[in-house]
C-alpha cells in the first residue's frame, strides 16, 4: 500500500501538526476509494441501502460471530450511547482515572445515560486492574450509591499501553462473576490489534467484551465508527438511541462504504502497522537524545516524553503542533498511517538543534 503519491513526502517534510492526533491524517486510499464508489448513483437512506448491509457483514466476518453493528458519525457518539444503553440513571460506570470516557468526552457518558456516574480505579501504565474493579464494586452496596453496571476498558489506552489478551479476559472473568457488563473503548482498537498478534475476537468477545465502539476515524476513514454488540440482548432499540442522539446518517452509505475499503485485502491491519512502526521509530530516536525522557511503554502508534520547556518553545515556533496536556502531562507525539519516516526523522533532527541549542 502506498503511503505518499507525492515523492517530495520522502524529503525534509515541513512542520506541522501530524503528530497532535491521527486525526490529523487524511482519508486513506481504499477507503476513499470506497467512499467514491458509493457516490455513483442514488441508494436508500438511513442505513437500507447495500454498503451498509455489507459492512456490518463484514464487521461480523472479522470478528467471527454474529454481532449486531450500528455507524455512527465519531468516538465520542459510540462511547457514550454504548455505555448508556448499558446503564440505568441510577448506576455507574468503573473506568480507570485516565481512561477517555473520563477526560476527553465532555461529560457525553453522563449525559446520554441521563446521570450514570463515572467511578474511578487507579490505573496501572494507563490500564484498568481487577482489583481495582472489585475494590469500587465492593466499596458501597447500600442504595445510597449508585449502582455498578458497567466496566469499561480503552484499548489502546490514553498511555499509548496495550492490554493484552490475557488482561481482558481477567477482567472479562471479574465482570462475569459480579453481574457487570464489560465494554472497550477501542478507537484503536487496530493498533492494539496488531500490537498483539491476536485475532479480533480473541480480543473481545471471546475475553468478554460485551460491547466494542470500533474505532474507524482514526485508521484511515474520513468519518465514523462503529458499535459492536457481541451480547446482542444489549443492543435492543439501539437504533432509537442513535435516532435521538443524531447518528443516524441520512446518507449512512457514506459512513458505512469507506469501512468496506479498510476492511478489505486487510487494510485496516496494514494502516494500524504503519502507524505502530513509525511509533516505534519515533521511540528509537527520541531515546538517544539527550534531556529527553520516554515516559511510557510504547505498545502502540503513540510516543510520550518529557522534553525541555525551552525545546518545546522552540519545536512551536518552528512550527511543530502536539499535545502535552493529555494523560498525566508529557508531550504525546500520534503517528497514524499516513506518517512517514521522512516526517518522524524531520521532528527528531529539528528537536535535536532545539535541544542543543536551548
């Protein structure tokens, strides 16, 4: 798969702000590939027309069950209406204290469950514990407080960690044996993947997971991601609740036809690879800097570090863009699978200068 059809890509690359998120990242070519095929002719709208059909087939290919699947238009949306279709008013959600539901979704769990309340674990490297579960699970049982429904678990995590499989699936075996349903934040949930050579449903629904959001936006897709329901009983009027919420795209071809391009010839896969390698290239360089402190294991497709107040001013003004208030301070640099290694050796010999020069 060509990742550049411009061959100045494999130049000094101007600076920018590639590394603040893959969502910086444009749409890749199988899936706007896709996305323009969908737009020959006229289809039914609100998701009866054959791309949508197709793409939840394949969905349930992937992860080999049966599996109810429902698009919607980004993360926030598929986090917040899964854990509320999971949840009473009155219940909670047990996530870890740094997990995205908890920081980056403006309150959209609360507000979509009309008031379940978010109990937060001490995470381990970004990572949820069972004992961390059982511990809130058994802290209160009077009806005073809000009753633990659901676990969630963000793979991979706002750390840039990766649960393996054997870690779910004793989280999955905790939630069995206390009556809660388990659900995976996994917006890269494919970079995750590949990180462990497993195969999608040893890594859900076979570990326990009972409800996956599947991250499409940040591997390669212009818009949307989708909600796989393994435990389908939880899925009943789902679709009411993407209705009210406005996710229910009247053109839903246009959300559903791009996944048909990642999902085919394993693209997804490949796009997730590119994006961990050029992680784990970014962690290669930064290690050998000096003054520079890797903070996390790099598991995935993103790098976390430490840097000079003074190299930051200076990667700023040379135009460089990332983020240094995510997960617990540090400057998180997000490869995605557009990166390159001419744009990773372009920040390195950049951050180099600054760092000599401040």
């Amino acid at each position: 798969m060509s990742l550049s059809a411009d061959p100045a890509r494999t130049e000094r690359v101007a600076p920018g702000a590639q590394f603040a998120s893959d969502n910086a990242a444009g749409i890749c070519p199988a899936a706007m590939s896709a996305w323009q095929e969908a737009n020959a002719g006229y289809a039914p709208g609100y998701g009866d027309d054959a791309w949508t059909e197709r793409a939840a087939n394949r969905i349930r290919e992937i992860f080999e069950t049966d599996a109810d699947v429902f698009f919607t238009f980004n993360g926030t949306a598929a986090n917040s209406l899964s854990l509320a279709a999971l949840c009473q008013s009155y219940h909670s959600v047990i996530c870890s204290d740094i997990a995205h539901v908890e920081v980056d979704e403006c309150g959209g769990p609360e507000f979509f469950s009309n008031g379940s309340k978010l109990l937060l674990a001490p995470s381990h490297a970004g990572k949820l514990t069972s004992d961390g579960i059982v511990e809130i699970f058994r802290r209160r049982t009077d009806i005073h407080y809000p009753k633990p429904s659901v676990v969630t678990v963000t793979q991979s995590t706002e750390l840039g960690t990766v649960y393996s499989a054997n870690e779910i699936g004793q989280i999955g075996e905790i939630c069995r044996d206390l009556g809660l349903s388990l659900h995976m934040d996994g917006a890269r949930f494919a970079n995750g993947l590949v990180s462990l050579g497993v195969s999608p449903a040893e890594m859900t629904w076979k570990a326990g997971v009972d409800v996956l959001s599947f991250g499409g936006t940040k591997n390669g897709l212009p818009v949307g991601d989708a909600v796989v329901f393994f435990r389908r009983s939880l899925a009943t009027d789902f679709d009411y609740r993407c209705k009210q919420a406005g996710q229910l795209a009247s053109k839903m071809r246009f959300l559903s036809a791009p996944w048909l391009g990642i999902l085919s010839n394993d693209v997804w896969l490949e796009n997730a690879r590119q994006a961990n390698r050029m992680a784990e290239r970014f962690e290669h360089s930064l290690r050998k800097l000096p003054s520079v402190e890797v903070l996390y294991p790099r598991q995935a497709n993103a790098v976390f570090v430490r840097l000079p107040e003074s190299a930051h001013q200076q990667m700023k003004q040379k135009g460089w863009r990332y983020y240094n208030f995510i997960a617990k301070g540090g400057a998180r640099l997000m490869c995605s699978w557009a990166t390159t290694p001419a744009d990773v050796d372009s920040f390195v010999a950049d951050l180099e200068h600054s760092l000599a020069t401040s």
